[in-house]
C-alpha cells in the first residue's frame, strides 16, 4: 500500500500551525493533525515542496477566510485544492468542487455573488469618481461674476 503525506498550514488556538495529512492508497480513513518530526522523516519531499510552496507570494485576490460561510478547515482544504481566493472559488468548475464536497458547491455560488458585488461597487465607485472629476471641472470653467453691483 503506498502512502501520501500532504503539509499544509491551519491555525490552531489562534496561532498558524504546520498539519500533515496522511492518505493511504486503498483505506478510506485519513489521519490529520500536527506536522510531527516523524512526519518531515516519513515525507521528506513533500515537506521540502510544502516549505517551497509556503515561500511563493499569495497570489492576488480577496482571501478566503472573507467569505460568509467559511471555516477554517474549508478554506484549508479548499487551498489543499490550489484554491487560495474567492475569485478562484467562483470560478472553479464544479466537477472539483463536487468531488471535495457538497458545501464547496454552495461556497463557489456565494463566491460568484460576492464577486460580483465587488464588481458593481468598483464600478460605481469609479462613476461616483467621474462625476465628482466632471462636476469640478464645470465648476471651474463657469464664468465668474466679478462685477459687483453698486447701488
């Protein structure tokens, strides 16, 4: 039977924490908890790609855990998955997310609203904005008054 070891980053009474996930090919059951020292010896080159990985910048978006709904250990598996945002939460295909589990379905539906919430707020704040720039600039083209009225 082989086995796979997969590192990942969770956060565990408040503080972020290495945890190792082990799968053995074949047995349904998975064990999960904190990256032991036997783990790095077991899985050496998984844990040089997770700390590899841990180095890479986070790709650009809004993080998970700003999602309404999300807990700590879907967002976990969710990046287990390369799923780091909400933007590529709305755009997974659902085939993935089905295969992961029924929430994430759900999860991807309320990523595609937020997603789409931002759009519109960006939007209008860009129009509020050219207004505001369209609105100066009529007020400092109008003619001024100057002559004043004497009785």
């Amino acid at each position: 039977m082989s086995e796979k070891g997969i590192f990942f980053e969770r956060e565990l009474n408040g503080q972020k924490r290495d945890f190792c996930r082990i799968e053995i090919q074949g047995v349904r059951d998975i064990w999960e908890g904190p990256a032991r020292p036997e783990d790095l010896q077991r899985f050496p080159a998984e844990w040089k790609a997770y700390k590899g990985k841990k180095k890479k910048p986070r790709t650009k978006g809004t993080g998970l855990a700003e999602l309404p709904g999300m807990t700590e250990p879907r967002r976990t598996e969710l990046e287990l998955h390369d799923i780091e945002t909400i933007e590529a939460l709305a755009a997974a295909e659902e085939t993935t997310l089905r295969g992961i589990g029924e929430p994430y379905v759900e999860l991807a539906k309320i990523a595609t609203l937020q997603v789409e919430a931002t759009k519109q707020k960006d939007d209008l704040v860009v129009e509020v904005a050219v207004a505001a720039q369209t609105l100066a600039e009529e007020v400092t083209h109008e003619p001024a008054d100057d002559s004043a009225e004497r009785s």
